[in-house]
C-alpha cells in the first residue's frame, strides 16, 4: 500500500473533473495501461471498458479509449454494466484488462477507476505502482504513430454474456417461480440487467433505483438507503428485497418482513449453506475482514468453520482466496464473493446464492439469519504521532490484559484511521458492560501513549 498516490484500495477514486479523476489524467492511463499490456502480453491489448451511469462517466470513458487508442490498443465499450460484469467480460472474451469506470456507492460527483488484468482480478499493488510511475511521468510511455494506433467500438451485446453467466450461479434444481423480488437497482450499472436476471428465472420483479437520469445514483436509494425497499417489499407483500449500489458489486438483502439483514449475517448463512452443499473449498474457511463482527466468527467456529480475516477491502479477500484455494468471502458492507462462479464481489450473483439457500433449508430468511452479532464499543483518540503499537510496551500489556480477560467470547482490534490523526480503539464481546469498560481503559491508555 506503502508509496501509491494515486490507487487507493478500489482503484483510483475523487471528485470528476477535479485532479485526479480528469479527463486528461484518464487519457494518460488509457494509455500507460495499453502500454503495461503492450510490454507484457501483446501488441494491440484488448481492453474492456465499462461504467456506471454517472454524467460524468461520459467524459471518463471517452478519454480512458482515446488513450488507449493513442497506444495501439483495441478498446470495447459496454456502456453501463456492473463491475463484476466487467471482471467476468474480460475473462470471457480473453481481453488482456478490463477498466470499469465507476465510484461504487458514492454519489454522482464522484468517479473513479479501476482496472482487472485478463484473469479478471484487480491488479495487484505493484502493477498498479508501475502505472503510476507512467502516470507521473508520461515520457516512459513510447509514442505510437500511423498504424500503430488502436481503435474502439462499442458492444452492447456483451451484456447478454454476463446475464447468462450469473444465472447459471443458481443451481438448476431450483427456478424462482412463485417469489415475488423488489430489486433496487439503485439507479446504477445494474439498473436494467438485474431484474432481467430475476424475471428470466421466474420471479415476479418490482423494480425500483431503475431509471437513472446521470445524477440520482445512490441517492436515497440501493444498497446504501434500504429504507424505500425495505417500505416496497411490505406494501407489496414480497419475499425479498434485493438492494445493490451503484456498481452492483454489493448488496444489501431485505427479508419478508421489511427487516434490512445485516451483512455478517449474510456470510454466516451462506457460509454454512456452502458447507453443507460440500462446497466451502479445501481449506474449510470463510475469509473476511478485521470490520467483520466477533458474532460472526463465533458463529462460523460453532458451524465447523474456520475464519480467517484481512485488511479492508474485498480484494485482500480475493487476494486471499487465490493463495488458500478457499471458495468464498465477504465484508459486512456487503461484498460477496463466490470464487466458485465470480473474481470479484457480485450483488445479483450474491442474491441468487441467497435465495439457494432458502430454497435449500425450505425457511424463512429471517430464520436463518438469526445470527447473534455480539455488541461492539469503538472509541477514536487523538494521536500526536503515529508509533506502531507493538512499540508501545503500555499498549501491549494493556491488550493483553484485555484481550485475557474477554476471552474466546470477544476480541479487541486497534488500528490507525486512513484519512486522520487517529488511533481507533474497538472491542467486542458477548458482555456489554465488560466491552465497555475494557475500551474506556483501553483508550485512556492509548491517549496517555500517543497523544
């Protein structure tokens, strides 16, 4: 992570037209990317390029091709899919990168950029280092002229492939006749194609999020404002409530009774579902991260499953995944992967494997989400300088200290903020008074060592 100025865990994010998410900065990338492939992999790199449904993916998605043409590239645009479309886009086509121009959940003034290699995974942080040093320095970038240039065209039709490719996630045996599903598409990538996939399996959809305008994604609606499907699927009567975001790589489920579930609750069902369909992987391992609730762990532990977590971010998941051969990982927020059918977190895929599961046990979702999330006490102390904990004796003994006294029953995680002078200080554990008390003491002795 150490030394990247421009990727930050998702790709390359910010305000659009505002440095770096402009226009001339995504020419330069199309272009250093063509060319990371061009020195790589092959002469004329195909690339992918997606988006989502922001005003300002226009310009975006105009310069990044232009760039990529200007190297030699052959550009494809698929106009709004969502990011794992892309992911999977650029596998089934054998295209050597696939660029998806989006930022996730954030409104409509945002965009961002990110980038798969041709296995359909996100680039690993050393590539993405190289393709900054192109970026701050476009003279390592040879100059293409005559007919070394690319081209680009635009294929709609690439859509299809990824609807098929998700439906066949769900297992054969089961067909979603009889339910009636709200999808929020959030007015995003996924605004059309989602409840396409779930009327093509039989479902009766009310589509909501659905008609986005350039600037009302993610607004009041989706995997970030639950609350309009939540308020649907009761007036409605539905079985379910399937929110995405504006990239469709997240989700957030509604069940019967307008209850929003919570993330962690999602990846213990669908954990224990995957294990006892023989299909959790070889190292019988659910990977999450350190944002995960200690109920979860508690919950996996009880059901035969081991828990391993990462740093934030669903692709240190994937990252994880790859080197362990587990089969299948998530964060609270939403992002599930299933390694099995997606390289990256899917929310539509995600959804059918939820409905399996149902199907599956024959229970309400309510039901088998009753997962007992265990209370969580979290306090941020002001920081003068930012010492690594280990070096701090006091600090250590302290979470030791703690760390003894909660036991299996809880666990305490200490970790910097990203973006301020902070020290986040947060425990969890079954006893609340316990939780609370040990982080109280835990911060005065955090403060008294570094602030």
């Amino acid at each position: 992570m150490s030394g990247r100025k421009f990727f930050g865990t998702d790709g390359i994010r910010g305000k659009a037209n505002v440095y770096p998410m402009t226009g001339e900065v995504a020419f330069v990338l199309g272009r250093a990317v063509t060319s990371y492939f061009q020195q790589n992999f092959s002469k004329k790199p195909l690339i992918i390029i997606g988006k989502d449904t922001r005003l300002s993916c226009y310009m975006l998605e105009q310069a990044f091709s232009a760039g990529v043409c200007s190297q030699g590239g052959r550009a494809i645009l698929t106009g709004p899919l969502p990011t794992p479309g892309v992911a999977f886009v650029t596998q089934s086509m054998r295209a050597d990168a696939g660029v998806m121009i989006s930022a996730s959940h954030n409104s409509f003034e945002d965009n961002g950029i990110k980038i798969f290699d041709r296995t359909g995974h996100k680039l690993p942080d050393e590539i993405e280092l190289e393709l900054e040093r192109m970026l701050l320095d476009p003279s390592l970038i040879q100059v293409r002229t005559g007919d070394q240039l690319g081209n680009a065209k635009r294929l709609d039709e690439v859509i299809g492939r990824y609807i098929v490719h998700t439906k066949a996630a769900l297992s054969p045996q089961y067909s979603l006749e009889g339910l009636r599903v709200v999808v929020d598409g959030a007015n995003g990538a996924g605004y059309k194609l989602a409840p396409m996939v779930f009327e093509e399996l039989g479902a009766e959809v009310i589509s909501l999020g659905n008609n986005p305008n350039g600037t009302n994604i993610n607004m009041g609606c989706g995997a970030l404002h639950p609350q309009l499907c939540a308020e649907t699927v009761k007036k409605y009567r539905a079985d379910l409530g399937v929110c995405l975001d504006g990239d469709g790589d997240r989700l957030t489920i509604v069940d019967g009774n307008g209850n929003v579930i919570h993330g962690d609750k999602l990846i213990g069902l669908c954990g224990k579902f995957l294990k006892d369909n023989h299909e959790i992987g070889p190292t019988n391992e659910v990977v999450g991260t350190v944002m995960s609730n200690f109920g979860l762990e508690y919950y996996l532990h009880q059901q035969g499953l081991k828990f391993t977590r990462t740093q934030v971010g669903d692709r240190y998941i994937v990252e994880h995944m790859r080197q362990t051969g587990a089969l299948f990982g998530g964060e609270p927020s939403g992002h599930l992967v299933f390694k099995k059918y997606s390289t990256t977190g899917d929310g539509i895929l995600a959804a059918l494997k939820v409905i399996e599961s149902i199907k599956f046990y024959d229970m309400e979702l309510a039901d088998l989400t009753n997962i007992e999330m265990f209370p969580q006490k979290m306090e941020n102390v002001l920081v003068k300088k930012r010492v690594p904990f280990e070096d701090k004796p006091e600090i250590k003994k302290a979470m030791k200290d703690a760390e003894d006294k909660l036991g299996k029953e809880g666990r305490i995680l200490l970790r910097y903020s990203g973006t301020e002078a902070l020290a986040r200080v947060m425990v969890e554990g079954r006893d609340i008074k316990l939780v609370e008390k040990l982080c109280s003491e835990l911060a005065h002795v955090v403060t008294k060592a570094l602030g």
